[in-house]
C-alpha cells in the first residue's frame, strides 16, 4: 500500500473518531472520508483496535513534535511548563482532535492488552517529561506531582474534549497556571507552599 494511501486512511479515521466517536468508527465510514475502497482500509487495519492504535500513533507523533517544539531554551522553566500543560490539556481548539483520539485509545486499552501497553508506555513517558520540566521549575518536584499534574491535564483534556462550555479555554488556562504556580512555590521537602 502507498504511503500517502495509509496518511489518508490515517487521517480519515481521526476525522471519523472526531465526528462521530468510537462507536461509529466502521471500516466503511473510514473508507468513505479517505475516498478509498473497503479493502484498502481491511488491509492496512484489519480491527477497530488497530484502526485506534494506528491513530493514536499517527496523532502521537505529531503531538510529541509540538510538545519539543514548545518547549524553548530562551523561555523561563515555568513558561516551558505552562506551554505544554497548555498542550496536554487541550486548552486550544487545535488539540481536540488528539485529546479524542486519547480517549477513544484509552477506553479500548482497557480491554485490550496490547492498546494497554501502549497506553502505559505513553503514559510514563509524559510523566517523565513533566518530571523534568517540574525539576526545572522547583528541585523539591516530585514524580508524584508530574503524576498528579498529568491526572489535572487528562481531566482538563476529557472536559475540552467533552463540554468545552462548562470548561472553557479561559478556565482550563486559569487552573492550569494556578496549579503550576502552586508548585513553584512549595518548599524543598515538605508538601506546604511558601507565602
């Protein structure tokens, strides 16, 4: 199969992940949004769990280079931090469609053995990167606080995604920011915040 067949295909089946959800998403729907046959999309993703994996991968990698992209060496540590925690929780309207696709990744990986894998792989992965950049904004970060931030930003991401008018971009930014700034302040060694 062509590449640019399996980019179409790729990106079709986000388009139908984003319209109309995990539960649509059927071989002939994927086939249709990427104007190919039934047969090329059995042939590059045989399940709905492949179709999902394939996606998750596809948005993963683009995600992954505008998470490096944001993060600037000319920037503070918590200019870097809230950049990408603006990322991950889909403050944006642009990130919708990879906060969707997260989710419908999610929720198959509960079943599935190897989406939860992958998950987990993924998962791990972002708490190493705000690990990093947490330290970078206060030496006493811990792992556990990346943890909890990542929980903050998956919440903030399912509540875009879901009801962007009850969790509006402003208040997404505006408990992200409260939150970072929560943490930059707390003291080396103990869970209290310096006045």
């Amino acid at each position: 199969m062509a590449e640019g067949t399996r980019e179409r295909i790729l990106e079709a089946v986000v388009d139908v992940l984003v319209d109309q959800g995990v539960d649509r998403l059927r071989v002939r729907a994927v086939a249709q949004q990427a104007g190919v046959s039934v047969g090329a999309v059995q042939h590059a993703y045989p399940t709905r769990n492949q179709m999902v994996h394939a996606a998750m991968d596809h948005v993963s990698a683009r995600f992954t280079a505008d998470l490096l992209e944001a993060i600037d060496a000319g920037r503070s540590a918590e200019e870097n931090l809230l950049a990408v925690a603006r990322m991950l929780a889909g403050v944006e309207e642009a990130g919708r469609p990879a906060a969707v696709v997260w989710l419908a990744f999610t929720s198959l990986a509960c079943t599935d053995p190897v989406l939860a894998a992958a998950h987990r792989s993924a998962w791990q992965t972002l708490e190493n990167g705000l690990t990093h950049l947490l330290v970078q904004l206060n030496p006493a970060a811990t792992a556990d606080d990346a943890a909890a931030l990542l929980a903050l930003l998956d919440g903030l991401a399912i509540a875009r995604a879901t009801e962007p008018d009850r969790v509006t971009a402003a208040r997404a930014e505006t408990i992200i920011t409260g939150h970072v700034q929560q943490l930059a302040r707390r003291c080396p060694g103990t869970s209290e915040e310096t006045a």
